[in-house]
C-alpha cells in the first residue's frame, strides 16, 4: 500500500489464482471489473499464479473472497461489494490512527 498526496492511503488488490485448473480467464475478468470500478482508487491490482486450487482475493493481505471457504466463485458484484467495504473499513481506520 502507497500513500498518495490527493487520495490518502492507496490500498492494494491481489488476485491468486490457480494455472492448473484453467482459473487464468476468471482472474483477469475479475481484475477487469476491479479496474473498472476502482480505477485510481488502487495503487495497484496483482494477479498471482498459483496451484492447488487456489482463488483468493485479498485487499492489502487481508483476504476479501476465498474459493477454498466459499466452495464457489465470486459474483462480480459481490467482489466488488466486499473491496469496497474493505477499503472504506480501511481508510477511515487508518484516518483515525493519524
């Protein structure tokens, strides 16, 4: 996470997402959406190969969405809903700590 003069804390989105099971196309529509939606908001989105599975999404290392606790994929709107929560929940503590 950066801190950005006009914007205040910058937070971060990473996508982890499994190559073997083919989750490449989901993770790059979802960080679609996010860029969409967030814009300059993020100081960054990230997609993160991995196995086993895996689909997490994460706001600044906190984890936001999960397959594995889930058992299915995010609605688009539903990921979008819960980083928005988390970067509102965000700012407004690290506001008050400053």
């Amino acid at each position: 996470m950066r801190r950005c003069p006009s914007l205040g804390i910058v937070p971060e989105v990473v996508i982890h997402y499994c190559v073997p099971c083919r989750y490449q196309f989901k993770a790059i529509q979802d960080a679609d959406a996010i860029l969409k939606e967030f814009g300059e908001e993020l100081s960054g989105l990230r997609l993160v190969p991995g196995a086993h599975g895996v689909y997490d999404v994460e706001v600044d290392g906190t984890l936001v969405f999960s397959l594995d606790k889930a058992m299915r994929f995010p609605e688009t709107p539903e990921l979008i809903r819960k980083i928005r929560a988390k970067i509102g929940a965000t700012t407004k503590a690290r506001r008050r700590k400053a």
